[in-house]
C-alpha cells in the first residue's frame, strides 16, 4: 500500500512539473514573458537585487 501512495505521488509531481513546463512554453510562445533589462546598461537582470549585477546602477523598480 505505501508503494502505492508514493508510486501516485510521484506521477502527480511529474504531472505537475510538465503542465508547468507546458504553461511557460505557451507564455513564451505567445510572447506573455518578458525580460526585465537595467535601466542603464539595457543588459537582462534580476528585480531581486536593488543594482545591477553587471554596471552596478541603482534599479529604480527593484522588489
């Protein structure tokens, strides 16, 4: 019975992965995704971090 559990836990992660996968293709696709750029360099960059990881500037919108 406790193989029987993990065995369908196991498939519902895989499902739940590859619906993800398939949901960011779709966006990507589409063009719903887009690339947060640095104000000063134009470079891709992360919103996590108030500077810029490659010029170093202030990002004015960072979380």
């Amino acid at each position: 019975m406790a193989v029987l559990v993990r065995d369908l836990l196991e498939v519902l992660i895989v499902l739940a992965v590859g619906a993800m996968l398939v949901t960011v293709v779709r966006r990507l696709a589409a063009g719903e995704l887009r690339v947060y750029r640095c104000s000063a360099c134009a470079r891709p960059t992360s919103r996590g971090y108030p500077r810029c990881r490659h010029c170093g500037s202030e990002q004015p919108d960072a979380l």
